[in-house]
C-alpha cells in the first residue's frame, strides 16, 4: 500500500528543498517511451497526454 503524502510529512520538506525526484524520473521514463514508440515501427505514435501533468516540461 503507498504511503500517502499526509503520512510522510518529511517528504513535502524534502521535495521543497531539494525537488521531486519521482515525478522527474516519471517525466523521464514517459519521454524515453515516446522516443522509443517514434523510432520502433509499429507502435502507436500517440504522446502522452500532457493535459494531465504528467509528462509536461518537454
């Protein structure tokens, strides 16, 4: 079960100093994969939704 953010307080201070290390990684990984569909033929070109908040800051 993940541990919500109301339950971990040390990690808002930690994302406060020193940024989200997780949602960069997510970031990452979601640019590494539309990369790899672009170049792979056969899968699906569609980018990832970035109404969401997840792969923005491309």
């Amino acid at each position: 079960m993940p541990i919500r953010n109301d339950e971990a307080p040390i990690y808002e201070d930690l994302v406060r100093e020193r940024g989200d290390a997780v949602a960069e990684a997510r970031t990452a990984a979601e640019r590494t994969q539309y990369q790899a569909a672009q170049l792979l033929p056969g899968h699906d070109r569609v980018r990832p939704d970035q109404g969401t908040g997840q792969g923005a800051g491309w």
